[in-house]
C-alpha cells in the first residue's frame, strides 16, 4: 500500500488541503514519465548514444540533415508508443475533471498526457509534444496535433530481417537491446513527411528545439491563469527538480501567491531552486503509486481499465 511509505500524517494535512482548495497547479517533468518505463531524452539509448542527442534538437541540425533528426524523433515516438500512461497521468486527468480550475504544465513531450484523456483546455505542454507535426516552411503555418500513426511515414519504419522474416532487423531489435553499433540508414529527402498545405515544406517534429522559445499561445495562457486571481491554493512539482526556469518561477510565482508546495519525487535532493519551505510536503517514491493514492479524496479509485488510451 502506498501510505506505508507515504506518512499517514503528511497524507492526511495534504488531502485536506487539497479538498479545500481550488486553484490548482501541477508541474511536471520526465519522472513522471520514467514511471511509465520511458528513457529520458539524454537516457535515449542504442544507436543513439553515439549521437549527442541535444546536437540533433535543434533548428540547424534539422536544416542540415532532415532524414538523420526525423530518424531520431522516430524512434522516440516508437519508444513513447510503447509506454502506456501510468495511473499518476490519469488521476491527474481525473482531477482536472473534478477541479475545472486545476491546470497542469508538462514539461514532457511524450503525449502520455494526453493519451490518458488529460482535458486539453486544462493541460499547457510547454515544450510541445513529438505526436504534434508542424510545417518547416517560414510562410506556413500548418499544423496538426495527436498523429499516433507509427511510423509517421513509411521510409521512418524499423525494417524487418529479409533473410529472417521471423526476427527483426538490428534497427528494429536496438530498441530492446540497445545495439550501439547500428548504422543509420540514408533517408531521402522527399521520402520525410511532407506538408499537405504548402506542399513545400516539410513537417517537422512539434517540439520546441533548443535556441527555439517555447509555444506563445501556451505561455499566453498560463500567464493569464496566474493574473486571473491574487490567489493560488496549491501546486504539485511532480518528478521534476525545477530548478530551470521557466519552472521554476511557477514555483517561485505559486508560492508568492500563497501556494503550499508539494513535491513528489524519487530524489529527496530534486527541491525547487527555492528549496523547501515550512508547510510543503515532500513525497519520496514512485509518482505513479504516489500521485493516484494522494488525489484519492477527490478523485476516488481510478480504474485505467475503464479511462482507456487515446493513442489505441
């Protein structure tokens, strides 16, 4: 059971304040998503370690060489597909239904979020999501969202073993074993997703790259949710350390409206830039145990059989 490791006393002084309370932040980050079995995305492994991962997350990288970038966000699309949403996203997707004046902030792009039936007018992805595709043209400004087609084109498909059609090809095995030693495939140009619009350009991931700033309308958004009220009764920090901004300040922000602070976390020395400060909770384990049995004065059991997978 969950409240054997969690204090009976924390969990009690939280769920009363979160019965109470109103405005709602949650913050999260890729802990939650590691409870899911999902690498991190400097944990990206196999061929991939012989790349420098945050080279390839990039506009430049993209201009340079299109097919290589494209290959890479294909295969993390193929690993976040094989993740299912853990009971933590859905119980904060429930919560949202329970509290319209809740919003979360993910920092993940794993679409694991969303997949679990997350409100979307309630969930801000600040970084984007690899399930978004937009056009690369500068006059175009296609865009589509949740595109769960694995792989998105067919030249980004993990190639089967013709001389074995009972095994897959080490591309494909790479993503169980991690063969470092697979060499990448040439993809052609004309052969990357294309944009159905313009039909110049071509689709590139919905993630924002390094050099990139994240999605106006997004930070529109959670700018307005802060302004709206003086006050903010809670924000969760949910398998994040928060220590870069913009994260952190939502910490920093909540707090100076009178948010109590709750953190879960496997790392008890992942604390918000601020550290922690008289009444915050600090819940050390697994967020997917953890979150689900914390929500569950407001939200009750919730059964994944029943909320189902948006990607499915």
């Amino acid at each position: 059971m969950v409240s054997s490791i969690v204090p009976q006393t924390d969990l009690e002084s939280f769920q009363a304040h979160l019965n109470q309370s109103t405005r709602i932040l949650a913050l999260l980050g890729a802990g939650l998503s590691a409870s899911s079995g999902l690498p991190t995305f400097r944990g990206v492994g196999g061929m991939w370690r012989t790349h420098d991962a945050t080279a390839l997350a990039t506009p430049q990288a993209f201009e340079a060489n299109p097919g290589l970038v494209w290959q890479f966000y294909s295969y993390r699309r193929h690993m976040a597909l094989k993740a299912k949403p853990n009971p933590a996203h859905y119980a904060l997707a429930e919560l949202a239904r329970k509290k319209t004046d809740f919003i979360t902030l993910s920092q993940n792009v794993d679409g694991l979020s969303p997949r679990a039936h997350h409100p979307p007018s309630q969930l801000k992805l600040l970084h984007g999501s690899l399930f978004d595709v937009k056009c690369s043209d500068f006059f175009c400004r296609y865009i589509a969202r949740n595109i769960y087609t694995d792989p998105i084109v067919p030249a980004l498909a993990i190639p089967t073993d013709e001389s074995d059609p009972t095994t897959t090809s080490a591309l494909a095995r790479e993503l169980d074993i991690s063969d470092e030693n697979v060499d990448l495939p040439e993809v052609d140009y004309s052969h990357l997703p294309q944009c159905p619009q313009c039909e110049r350009g071509i689709l590139r991931p919905g993630v924002v790259w390094f050099g990139e700033a994240l999605p106006s309308s997004v930070m529109n958004d959670v700018d307005a949710y802060i302004e709206k009220n003086e006050k903010i009764d809670l924000i969760m920090v949910i398998g994040t350390s928060a220590k870069v901004y913009p994260a952190a300040g939502y910490v920093d922000t909540a707090r100076s409206k009178g948010a109590r602070v709750a953190i879960i976390n496997m790392d008890p020395n992942d604390v918000p830039a601020a550290g922690l400060h008289k009444g915050d909770w600090f819940f050390q384990g697994d967020a997917a145990k953890i979150v689900p049995e914390l929500l569950k004065s407001v939200i009750g059991d919730v059964n994944i059989e029943d909320m189902g997978d948006a990607a499915e």
